[in-house]
C-alpha cells in the first residue's frame, strides 16, 4: 500500500516530485557530510567547517522541501471539491481525480468581464488543460486609472481570471478583490495593485500574469490577447465615432446601435502562446460576456482570428441570458452569432449554448427591466440558418438580483458537448472507443468529486450552526 502510495504521488506531476527530489539532494548532503567528518575527523579545521556547512545545507533543503510539498498537498485539498481525511482511500481519490483533470480536454476560453470568470470557476473542475485568453481594452475604473499613470495594461478582467482558476483559500480571494474606501487608492483594487507590483518586476506583462499564477497556484493559463496597448472604438449607425471602451457603453442608444467596432492598432499583434493555445485546443469557447466589448476585442485581433479559423477545434458560443442595455438592446441570440461573423474572421461557428430556464425570480427580473435589459431571445430558424447547432440546457442562477450563468451547469453542459461531439466524429475508430471509455471515466469520477463536494459543504455548514 505504501508503496502504490508513493507511485501515485511522483506519478501525476502535482508539483510533489520536484520536493521530492529536492529532499533527496537535501538527505546525499547530510549523509555525505557525516560520513566525511566521522572518516576525516583530524582534518584541519576548515575541512571540518566545510562539511559542517554541507550537513547544514541538506538539513536546510530537506526542511524547505517538506515544508513546501506539504504547502502543495494542502493546495490541492483546498480545491473545494474534495473530503479528505486520514483514510488512505480518500487520499487515493483525489489524485486519481488530479489525474482525471489533467487527462482532461485541452480547452481554450475567450472573452473577458464577469462572464469569462464566472464560466471558468466551473471549468477548471473538469479539465487542467484550460487557457483562458483575455481582451485587454479596458481603459476605465481602477484599471483604467493604472493604464494612464503606469502606462501598463489594465489588469482588471485577468485580475478576476486568476482568482477564479486559483487554488487558495477564500481569503486570499478576498484580498485581491478588495477595493480600498479611502484616500487616493479609492476604488482600486489590491489584486489591480498586485499585478501592476509584479508587471514592475517582470520582463513584460505576459511575464507578470505568468509569475502572478504561480503565486496563486492556478489550474490551468491565463494569457493577454495582445501586449500592445488596445484601444476600442464604435462607429455607430448615424456615423458617430465613440473611442474607448468605458464610453462604448454610455454613448450607445437602442435607436443608435453600434454599426461596427475596430481596434486600434489595427495589427495589433498576439504572443506565440496565445497562437499555439489555439491550434492545440480541442474546443474554443467565446463568451459568455459583453459582445462588443469583452468578446468581439479578441478576435478582431487578425493572429488570434486567422488561428481560430485554421484549428481543427469545435467552436461555441456562449449567448448571454440578458441583453446589454447600450451595447445588446434587442439582439437575439442569432443576432450576436451574425455580429461576430461579420466582424471578425474566424469561420465557423459549430456550437450556441443557450439558457432554457425560465425567469422566475420576481426581484431579479424587475431590477433588470428597470435598466432596460431584456431576456436573450431564441429564433431557432435564424441560427440553424447560420449552420450552428443548439444546445440548450438549464444554466440558470439568481445571486441577489443578478442573473448569472450558474458554473457547474455551464461548465458540465459544455463538457458533455465536447465528448460527445468527439466520440461522433470517432465513433467507428479505436479511438472512438477510447474517448467513449474516458469520458465515462470522467464522467464517474465528477460524480464522485461533486458528493464529495457536497458533504464536505454540508459539514462546514454543520460546523458552523454549532458555533
């Protein structure tokens, strides 16, 4: 058992065997130290002193790396889906559910906003394969504010992505989304500040978002659309030119809708590793967010579209259950599909997930028509016209007065989409069957991870009514 035990643990790359090695080199230090000593002891001094300080050294590095390899267990019980406790079989699953999502399907997320976060927290439970690539044009609020005096880009929506596919506690997500009251920092946010300290430190903010996810532990990347400096602006229908993406959204009337939106630089290049995330990736998933100015940023980028297009990945797009008063009054979901084929060159569409669930929230719905927002509706002609397929299933959730895409309903819809769409385009191969046997694989031990979830949820709130 020992043994299986520790195979398990140096097997599934969990960032275990690098302190595992490191202990190691730690432990040849002491031995080679002590034995020295013990054989060389009427040695000069310094010779002495020397293997003291290689004794020193391995108890050094073994104390660092149990420290640290603990941290990583720790983190990985931290997820939020797992209950572990002493028993050996607990401690088994949850690598083998590591392991699960490593073995998950390599998935390429684009947009920006509350909607890419929200979908990305439910995500990253199915697969680690996961990229999220985020637009970069916003120039208001607390990011704007770093962009004009730091001259960097604005750090707020890859800020919420990080939080979302991290892997700490809730109150470190608490710190980095704390925005201060008071004095000249009001309105900015600790997590904005954060990555604008590591943006200083690092080579460029490609570099800082990578090292800001190793702090942060995250499943999977987080990758800037562009590292040029972004700039969105909106012809409307009567010819006026709206620029900048904070003024997008107050200037735009239902009568005087946006025509067309362009990006400034209009070459604006992509990073190599956004390129490859794409072309590697087995689906691509646009949306959910605000069309013109989370979405359609990204893929006006021409690298980021011309790759979309050339990959052999599925496509989605995630339809927004709300429209967007001054960016999306009255736009179907065909009519969003159109917006983007029009604007932007990344071929087909093959997917439109769709909320099914009808409002019922009496709250939620009254704060909403009060701003003008109205439900997305379905013309299941129109879209069927465009060559997407519809998938449609119950992604609902009221937070408060908000309605939001539920994570766990989104993240799940969209997987099963995925595994089923590969096992039809294998179904008569070897490698249909092997896609078929993982995905039930898959499917058993989220399964698992979900009631484990679930009890371990309801004990904390069990603990908590006793206090």
């Amino acid at each position: 058992m020992i043994i299986k035990t520790l195979k398990d643990l140096t097997r599934f790359g969990m960032g275990l065997k690098r302190w595992v090695l490191f202990a190691t080199l730690g432990f040849l230090l002491v031995i080679l130290g002590i034995t020295e000593i013990l054989d060389n002891r009427f040695f000069s001094r310094s010779y002495m002193i020397y293997f003291g300080f290689l004794i020193f050294s391995g108890l050094l590095i073994i104390y660092i790396s149990v420290n640290e390899g603990m941290k990583n267990f720790v983190k990985l019980v931290r997820e939020g889906m797992f209950h572990v406790n002493l028993d050996s079989r607990e401690i088994n699953n949850l690598f083998y559910e590591k392991k699960m999502q490593t073995k998950g399907p390599k998935i390429v997320a684009i947009g920006g906003g509350t909607g890419l976060s929200t979908m990305l927290r439910g995500l990253k439970y199915y697969t680690s394969n996961l990229t999220a690539i985020v637009t970069v044009g916003d120039d208001g609020g607390g990011s704007g504010t770093l962009r004009t005096e730091m001259g960097m880009l604005p750090p707020g929506d890859i800020r919420n992505c990080l939080v979302a596919l991290a892997n700490t506690d809730s109150v470190m997500e608490e710190l980095l989304q704390y925005r201060f009251q008071e004095g000249t920092l009001k309105g900015q946010s600790f997590g904005n500040l954060f990555l604008a300290a590591m943006n200083g430190m690092s080579e460029d903010f490609e570099d800082a978002v990578g090292k800001m996810s190793e702090v942060l532990a995250i499943t999977g990347k987080v990758l800037p659309v562009t590292l040029e400096d972004l700039r969105l602006t909106a012809r409307m229908t009567d010819g006026t030119m709206i620029e900048g993406e904070s003024n997008i959204g107050h200037a735009v009337t239902a009568d005087n809708p946006i025509d067309r939106l362009s990006i400034h630089p209009e070459d604006a290049r992509t990073p190599q590793s956004v390129v490859s995330a794409i072309r590697e990736a087995q689906a691509i998933i646009l949306g959910p967010g605000s069309l013109f100015t989370s979405v359609m940023p990204n893929l006006l980028i021409r690298e980021v579209a011309r790759a979309i297009r050339e990959s052999d990945a599925i496509v989605f797009y995630v339809s927004n259950i709300m429209t967007q008063p001054g960016e999306t009054d009255g736009l179907t979901v065909a009519d969003h599909l159109k917006k983007i084929l029009e604007h932007s060159d990344i071929g087909t569409i093959d997917y439109v997930v769709v909320n099914n669930q009808p409002l019922s929230d009496a709250v939620a719905i009254k704060n909403y028509m009060d701003s003008g927002a109205k439900e997305v509706t379905l013309n299941r002609g129109e879209v069927e016209a465009l060559g997407v397929q519809i998938v449609e299933a119950d992604l609902l959730k009221v937070i408060g007065r908000q309605i939001r895409h539920d994570p766990q309903k989104l993240a799940n819809t969209l997987f099963h989409t995925i595994m089923q769409d590969n096992e039809l385009k294998h179904s008569l191969t070897a490698l249909g069957y092997l896609l078929a046997n993982e995905k039930k694989l898959l499917e058993e031990e989220m399964v698992k991870a979900e009631a484990r979830k679930i009890v371990r949820l309801q004990s904390d709130d069990h603990a908590e009514s006793r206090e």
